[in-house]
C-alpha cells in the first residue's frame, strides 16, 4: 500500500512539473487538466464563470464583432 502511495505522488509531482515547465517555457498554453492539478496542488477552488458577465460580453461581441 505505501508503495502505492508512493508511486501516485511521485507521478503527482512529475505531472506538476511538468506543468510549470510548460508554463515557463512553452508557446503553449497550459491544458484545463495541468490548471486543475496545480490549482489541487495549491489548494484553490477553480473559479467560476460569473453568467451576468459572460452573456454581458458575448452580447458585446455580438452587437459590435469579434
């Protein structure tokens, strides 16, 4: 069982580091799954999307283009 253990945080770790790599030296943006494994790692919520707002902007762009 430890060694279970073991290996599930040692593949966390490697994940997430690979994750802050990609964040500091990639052209690329981040996946929603390495976004959510640090957000698990640092202990914050995922934010969610105020729907007063969106439908705010996406009416914005509808009325003036994207």
């Amino acid at each position: 069982m430890d060694g279970e253990l073991n290996q599930l945080m040692l593949e966390h770790e490697e994940f997430l580091e690979k994750a802050l790599d990609d964040m500091e030296f990639s052209n690329e943006f981040l996946t929603q799954e390495q976004v959510d494994c640090i957000r698990q790692a640092c202990g914050k919520p995922r934010n969610k999307k105020n729907k007063v707002l969106s439908n705010l902007f996406d009416d914005f762009g509808t009325i003036f283009g994207k």
